[in-house]
C-alpha cells in the first residue's frame, strides 16, 4: 500500500497555495499576478491562508492608489471581523518575495487582522523599495475611515530595502480616527535595511498616529536608522537588539538606533535589550519628547556613551540613572564625554564607591570614612550683600565672600573690605570659618 504524502494544506484545511495559481517560485518569472490572484481568492472566500511554498517569487510592481506601485496589496476591508482574517503563510527564510524593481512596497497591508508569518521579504539589488508597508491602500486618501490595525508578524525577515516596514494610519474624517494600531511583531530579523522602522502620522496630520503596538524578540542588524518614529505612541519593545547601525546618512545624517520626534509624544517604553556597534543609541527629539521614553534593564555599548550604560529614563540627549543597577551607571554628558557611578572599581570586593569623569576618579565613598575628595569643591562667591539667606542655604551650606572687612574665625561677615574668606550658614545667619 502506497503512503500519501502529508502536505501542508492537508494539515491546515483550506488553503490557497500561490503555486495553484500559477506561481513558479523560480526568481526570474513575474509571480505577481498569480501570487496577487490567491490573496484576492482568499479575500474572496472570507479570509483563509495564503501559502508560499519554499521558493522565491518575483513581484514586479503594479499601480497603486498613491505613488507607491504595490507588488502585493492585501486590501481593506470595511467590517472589524476577525474571521475575514488573511493569513500569508510561509516556509521560512525559504519562501522569499523579491522585489522585482526599484521605487516600490513588496507587500503592502492594508487590512485588519492580518497574519504574515514565516516569509523573507527582499529589496535584493533595487533601490527605494519598502518591505512592508503597514498602511492604507493610499495613504494620499482623505475622504474614507480606513484600518490596517491588529495585524501579527511572525518569524519574517526583511532585507535589502530602504525601508524595512512602513507604518501609518489613514485620515480622520467627519471626526472619526482611521487606525493602525494593536500590531505585535514577534521573532522579526531585519538586517540591511536603510531605515527598519518608519512610524509616521496620517497624510493629513491630523493627529492620527501608530499606536499600541510591540516589538518582541526583534533584532535590527546593520542600516542607517533602526526606528525612525515621527508618529507614534504607545510603542513597547522587549528584548530587542540593535547592532551596528553606523552606516550612511540617509535618512539619519548622523546613524541611530533609536530616534523619536513626535509632536505630541507618548509612552515609549524599551525594555531589555541591547544596542551594540552603532553610531548612536536612544535620542529623543527634545526634552519634552524624551521624558515620555523609559529605559527599563536596556544596555548599549559604542562610542559615545559609556561603554555599558544600564539606563531608566532619557531625558534629553542626557542619560538620568536614578539607581545603581550594577557595577556601574553612567550619565552622558555629550558626544564624548560622560559620568559613571562605578561600585568596586578595583574588583576587589571592597565596599567603595567611585565617581569618575571619563573613567577618571574624582571623588571616592569609603565604608565607615568620609568622601576621598580627589579634587577640591570649588564654591560660589558672592559679596556680603549678595549672600543668599541662610535659611535658604540650610545648616551646613558653604559659600566665599570676596569683599569681608575681617577674617575672625566665627564672626559674622560684614562686606566693604577687600578680603577673600569661605563663611558657612547656621541656618539664621553667616559666619566666617
């Protein structure tokens, strides 16, 4: 008795494999029509899987609704119901859809509830090509409510483009938003893209942003920009990698791993993770941007910042570090220089503390001692009649007075004179010492 071969539509029930539909996988034949006409047949019958075979299936570009051709559209639709969901299914990093010239969007979403899963999208050798765009059917549209929210990517890989994936919602109309948001992306490889993530506001900037959405287990390897975000809230990354982002300047002039410019910001939370090998690492836009960014257990090492920084929040372009979470904490201070919080610098199990400035000691904590001050506490100066109030100053405060008529030990200052003397406050009053 002969054995029939188990297949994978046989294992999921009904599916639309591409090859039906007169796709070759071969990589030099236009699969676009045929892998176009089982998404549309799958569309047709109220959602189902789409299946791409191991191959690699060339996509030359049709016309779009925007500027942007399309190699493959997965389309709108008007009902929020999951069970007209659109799954495309692939092999692996074996089942390619290779863009088949320059200035295009090798698959474009424009649907809710869509699933693509184990597919490598590839720019190849084109120019100017998005991977995947998360948006609608035309983003130049103002006059219909649209959504490509709730979509889920599974173990995809994205390569060679300009930009890897592209995210923006539609236009608000007669008040109601479009949306493009509760997306969650899993277990993504994007490696040699320009720019990986672009997040950006509806065309007609009304307000309407990418929102809701995370990154789990994503790693970011080689490019420009790792995320571009101009529209976004919301936005959670878990455990994600960024390495060696140093390349080019476009779009950066200057490469980032992370950079975000949102107008009206929100909620930007990077949790673990790593940077690594990369020009810059995590820059908000302004001060108002960047306390809506928190940095939670994220580590990065490269050439303007300490060479491992453990951060909690950006604010700024400045690192603050409001608790040692290991050996040492850092604040940068600019391009090239920073302060670091460093925990037995000796590694000899001693209980010390050292606060360095570009890994020079300045000062040093000893257990059971006073501070070590490696350099002397430079204080303000003031005249007598310039003086702050003690209360103000509290007990204990220091000050120089540059104008005393005397120099008794314990005295109270009186200015008018030509002498130079360090006075401490009592908390009602100056006194010299």
């Amino acid at each position: 008795m002969s054995l029939t071969k188990v297949t994978y539509s046989m294992i999921q029930g009904a599916v639309f494999n591409v090859l039906d539909y007169g796709a070759t996988g071969d990589g030099s034949t236009n699969d676009q029509a045929a892998c176009q006409a089982a998404i549309d047949a799958a569309v047709a019958a109220g959602g189902g899987v789409v299946y791409f075979p191991a191959g690699t299936y060339s996509l030359t570009s049709v016309a779009s609704s925007d500027t942007t051709p399309n190699g493959l559209l997965i389309p709108h639709t008007s009902t929020w119901d999951a069970n007209t969901a659109v799954t495309l299914q692939g092999d692996g990093v074996d089942s390619v859809l290779l863009a088949g010239n320059a200035t295009m969007c090798v698959l474009r979403n424009s649907r809710v509830f869509t699933t693509i899963r184990n597919l490598r999208i590839d720019g190849g050798p084109k120019t100017d090509v998005i991977g995947l765009g998360v948006m609608p059917e035309s983003i130049t549209q103002t006059t219909t409510i649209t959504s490509n929210s709730n979509m889920t990517v599974e173990n995809v890989w994205i390569e060679n483009c300009r930009r890897g994936m592209h995210f923006q919602p539609g236009p608000t109309v007669m008040g109601s938003d479009s949306g493009c948001f509760y997306h969650s992306i899993t277990n993504l490889f994007s490696n040699l893209n320009d720019e990986h993530v672009y997040m950006i506001k509806d065309v007609t900037a009304a307000g309407n942003r990418v929102t809701r959405t995370t990154f789990s287990h994503c790693v970011f390897l080689r490019g420009n920009t790792g995320f571009n975000i101009f529209g976004g809230t919301e936005i959670d990354l878990f455990s994600c990698f960024f390495e060696m982002i140093n390349t080019g300047v476009t779009p950066s002039a200057i490469p980032v791993a992370f950079y975000y410019a949102d107008s009206n910001p929100a909620n930007i939370r990077i949790v673990g993770g790593y940077a690594e090998a990369c020009t810059s690492g995590v820059i908000a836009a302004s001060q108002a941007i960047a306390v809506q960014m928190s940095l939670i257990n994220y580590s990065q090492a490269m050439a303007n910042d300490a060479t491992v920084a453990f951060m909690s929040t950006v604010q700024g372009q400045n690192w603050v570090v409001p608790k040692v979470l290991n050996q040492s904490a850092s604040i940068s201070l600019g391009d090239s220089s920073f302060v670091s919080l460093v925990a037995d610098p000796a590694n000899g199990g001693v209980k010390v503390a050292d606060m360095q400035v570009n890994s020079d000691s300045m000062q040093t904590w000893l257990a059971g001692t006073r501070i070590a001050m490696l350099y002397p506490t430079v204080m303000p100066v003031y005249t007598v009649a310039t003086l702050p109030t003690a209360a103000s100053a509290g007990i204990g405060g220091r000050a120089t007075v540059s104008d005393a008529t005397a120099t008794t030990f314990a005295s109270i200052p009186t200015g008018g004179g030509a002498n130079l003397v360090p006075v401490y406050s009592t908390g009602s009053g100056w006194l010299i010492g």
